[in-house]
C-alpha cells in the first residue's frame, strides 16, 4: 500500500518540477525516489496485510513482483535522460508518464478487488497508449500508438464484460469471496464465461498468439524506449497479473482450460519463433521472441500452486536481458530512421564492450548456461515436467534451439561483417544500465535459489 | 424496481448487453473511419455499464453501480488519449480512415 502511495507522490513530484524549472535534475531525483520506494517495498516484505476494504492486498508475491517492476523502472528512467536529450522541455511529462505506468502495474499485482484490478491495467495501458504515440510528428509513432490504442481498449472492453459476468455470477467484486463462492455452491454458467473473458484481455496484453498480431507493427513503430518499455515491464506485468488472477480466484483451474493454455503456449512459441527467423528489424525480431517467451511463462500457469517462484525467475531473467539488449539498440540506433540488422554490422570491432552485452543478453534469451534464461528455463521445464505436460516441454526445447538461430544472426552480424561507418562517443549512462542489467543477470544465474526461494 | 427484473428476466439484460457488445464488436472490426470505431469502442464499453446496473439490481447490492463510474471514468480517460493520437495522425496524414495507417508491416 505504501509503496503504492510514494509513487503515485512521485509521479506528482515529477510533474512539480516542471513548474519550478528543474528539468536537469528530475532523473536523479526520480531515480533516487525509486530506489527509496524500493527499500520500502523490500521492508515490507513478509507481511500480508489487506487495506480498504481488501482492495489491495499487500502479499509476498505482490511485494516481489513490485520490487522487479520497480527495478525495471529505474533502468528505463535512467535511458531516458539520454533518449530525450532533444525534448527536454517534455522530460518531466515522459518521466511522470512512466512513474505512473508503474503505479498500475503495482496495483495489477497487488489488487484483491476486481475494481483496482480493472483501475490498474487501465492506468498501465493508458499511459503506455501515450507512450507509444509520444514521438507525434513521426507518422509511424502515430500508427502504432493507434492501432496499440485500438487493440488495447478493444482488449479493456472484453476484460470488463468478463469481470461483470464474474460479478453477476458471484455478486461480489472481492476476490477472497468469489474464490470461496467459486468452490462451494452450484456455479451460474456465466462465471467460467467471465473467467474466460478476462483470460482473453489478458493475453492481448501478453502478446499470445491468438491475439499477437498487434505486437510486432506496434514495437516497430514506437520510440524505441517505449518498445523497451513495452516488452519488458508491460509483458511482465501481464502476465503476473494473469497468473495471480487465475490463482486467487480459482484454485483448481479444469483440465479443459488447462489444454487450452497448453495449446496457447505451444502456439505462442512455435509462431514466434517461426516469424522472427525472417524478421530484418531488430524491434520486429524482439517483438516476436517476446511472443515466444510470452509462451513460455504461460507454462507457469499449469502448476498454478508452486510455480510463483518460477515465474519470477523467468520474468526477472527476461525483462533484465530485454534491458540489456535495448540500450545496445538504443545506442546503435539513435538517429537512425530504422532498426535493421545492418545498422549492427561490425559493432563488435567499434565497440566491444556493447556488442559483449548484446550477445550476453540474447545468449541469456536463447538460454545459454551461465546467464540466468538457461536456468529460468530449466526450472520452468522441470516444473512443467513434473505436472505431467511431457509433450509441451519437447515442444519448448525445440523452439529453444530453433531460437538460436535468429539471435545468432545477430551476433553474427556484428562480429563477422565490416563496419559500415564510425560511431561517436557513448553516454555513460547507456554502459552503466546495460552493465548493471547484464551483471544482475548473470548473478541470478549463478544464484537462482536466492529468487526462487522468495516465493517457494 | 425488483419487480420489473422479475417481469422481465435477467436474461433477457444479458442478451441485450450480448447484442449491443457484439454491434461494437463489429463496428471495431469493419468500420474504417476512425470516429465511428472509436464509438463503437464505447458501445462495447456501455453495454457492459447496463449490465453492470442490471446485475447490481438483482444481487440488490451497490458496488455494481459503483463500479459504473470508474468504468465511465476511464472510458472517458480513454478515450481522451484516443482522440489525441488522432489528431496527430490528422496533423501528418490530412485524414482519419485507419487504411491509411500501413507503413508498418514485414
């Protein structure tokens, strides 16, 4: 509750410092207000508490997945100083606009009442429809901000019919009471339509497959932090909020929609996959391996009682190379009218240091021992295993290996090819967050039961 | 006013709302001009307010009502941000027909 309350009072402060003219400093400060959030979210760790009326439930798996959201945050606050050297006027609006993208998605994790979950992805989805459109004059921001906000408030509307069927089945909007209801009595008809509903909302928001063909034209064409933005903390977001919302309500999913999801996630990656071995833009590419990984984390809801731990894992391995990965193509692409591979030819003879970061994040994607992707992937298949779904993990292995091959390509480009023309100096920040992201990533991976056990 | 539901059915509400959100449904689906999807966008999103209302009478229980304003209230929200990017995409494009908006394929 509290650290939903400091950054709401963040998100403010930002705005205020636009009326008393300190542009320069409202990164630092902001980011230095994230890192005070976080301790606060990290204080309140092991306590379980509920505040008004349970609309927000304050729980270990909440306070988890606020304290990544956060740290994923910081890291696309601190790109922004350099991403919007040129609009500085507008810094204190985009900064406001990211902290309260980041209130929403605490209150998507913490909700325990349909009503603050319905408020939460519509304060994330609504600011990253703002996001996506920021760059105004360029014509391709336009598109992708409209069709996100076609998609996007399309996918609202189905996610509030379901939570009015949930209602009118229940009667109620508090979670604990319609879990309670869920296992006792004779069920209307309308409930499992409702819990149905919101599914398909929420995989909108994830980018599965059915409902993924938004993602790679609406990637492409934003800014390319926003594109950061929304491959790594939206995705996350989603999916956590989809793996609590089948959790609390009903406990026991059935078998048929357990099929159903075993389908998704196989479809997911294979198609992902599949379409981004001939992507030739780097954002394209990335929006359809997050259409895979997006596969993947769905296996987390086939165990729906053990695997929190797991899908924390994977979220944080995901979301820390996905970071990696973009200030390098934050860099590489700054003033540049595209994202193609050609602009990476020889980037690891112009500059080492970022072309070993890329390479360790997308090694970290494909899933290579040592980064933490490989172990979050091997958790995530023993666990699928366990729960008796042989055929998706065979499935999952081969879309791993073939996902080697287009992040490989990358690689290669930038170490085999002649570099097409000299790059200047990099700002420090962009080193300082792919360094740290990267390093926390190859941390978790050496020590994966230090996140795994938060939520065992 | 349990009466009327009880003359009429709660069913009946529900295939009312069904109705009008399968109309925006398609309105999203086929329409090209902008404004008219944007419309249909609300259609979906007040079909669900009726029946919010209607289910909030036969439980005989507020919060459904209640829940009507924060959804209006982010409708409207909503629809707001909507209305700018296309005021944008009219500064660039000179018209609002979503065909026009095809630069992005691969």
């Amino acid at each position: 509750m509290n650290t939903l309350i400091a950054i709401i009072g963040l998100g403010v402060l930002c705005l205020l410092f636009e009326i008393f003219n300190l542009r320069k400093a409202i990164v630092p400060i902001t980011i230095l207000g994230l890192l005070g959030v976080l301790g606060l979210t990290i204080s309140e760790f092991n306590s379980t508490e509920s505040y008004y009326n349970n609309m927000i439930v304050v729980s270990k798996f909440s306070s988890t997945f606020s304290s990544l959201f956060i740290v994923l945050t910081i890291f696309l606050v601190a790109l922004g100083h350099n991403f919007y050297e040129n609009h500085q006027s507008k810094i204190s609006d985009y900064i406001a606009i990211k902290i309260f993208l980041l209130a929403g998605a605490v209150a998507m994790v913490s909700f325990g009442n349909l009503a603050m979950f319905f408020l939460g992805i519509e304060v994330l989805s609504i600011a990253l429809y703002i996001l996506a459109a920021s760059d105004r004059m360029n014509l391709k921001s336009n598109e992708a901000g409209m069709k996100y906000f076609l998609m996007g408030s399309f996918a609202s509307g189905i996610i509030l019919f379901g939570i009015c069927l949930i209602y009118g089945a229940m009667g109620s909007f508090d979670v604990t009471e319609i879990s309670e209801l869920s296992q006792s009595a004779e069920l209307p008809v309308w409930f499992p339509i409702g819990i149905v509903l919101v599914t398909i909302g929420l995989l909108f928001k994830v980018a599965a497959v059915p409902f993924h063909f938004w993602a790679p034209d609406v990637y492409e064409g934003s800014p390319a932090l926003t594109t950061a933005l929304m491959s790594t903390l939206a995705k996350v977001v989603a999916m956590a909020t989809l793996y609590k919302l089948l959790s609390v309500m009903n406990a026991d999913v059935s078998e048929s929609f357990k099929m159903v999801v075993v389908i998704i996630s196989m479809a997911s990656m294979t198609v992902g996959n599949i379409m981004a071995l001939r992507q030739t833009n780097v954002k394209r590419m990335l929006a359809f391996s997050g259409v895979s990984h997006a596969g993947f984390m769905l296996m987390t809801l086939l165990s729906l009682s053990t695997s929190a731990g797991s899908l924390l894992y994977y979220a944080s391995a995901y979301s820390l190379s996905g970071i990696a990965a973009f200030c390098v193509i934050l860099y590489v692409c700054k003033n540049r009218d595209n994202e193609d591979v050609v602009n990476f030819h020889g980037l690891g003879k112009t500059n080492p240091l970022l072309a070993a970061i890329l390479t360790a994040a997308l090694l970290s994607m494909a899933g290579i021992p040592i980064f933490a992707g490989f172990f979050a992937k091997l958790v995530l298949f023993n666990q699928t295993i366990q729960a008796g779904y042989l055929a998706l993990v065979i499935v999952a292995v081969v879309n791993s290996i073939i996902s080697v091959g287009y992040y490989f390509k990358l690689i290669l480009a930038m170490y085999t090819k002649e570099p097409n023309e000299e790059r200047k100096g990099t700002p420090v920040i962009i080193y300082a967050v792919a360094v740290i992201a990267i390093v926390l990533n190859i941390a978790l991976g050496l020590y994966p039961s230090f996140v795994l056990d938060l939520l065992a | 006013m349990n009466n009327i539901l009880n003359h009429i059915g709660i069913e009946n509400y529900i295939f009312l709302s069904v109705i009008l959100f399968c109309i925006g449904v398609f309105g999203v689906l086929y329409r090209r001009n902008a404004i008219i999807v944007f419309m249909s966008i609300e259609i979906m999103l007040n079909a669900v307010n009726l029946l919010f209302v209607a289910f909030s009478t036969y439980h005989q229980d507020a919060q459904g009502q209640v829940f009507v304003f924060f959804s209006m209230a982010v409708a409207a929200a909503e629809v707001a941000v909507g209305l700018a990017i296309l005021v944008s995409i009219f500064r660039n494009l000179g018209s609002i027909t979503i065909d026009n908006l095809k630069n992005l394929k691969g």
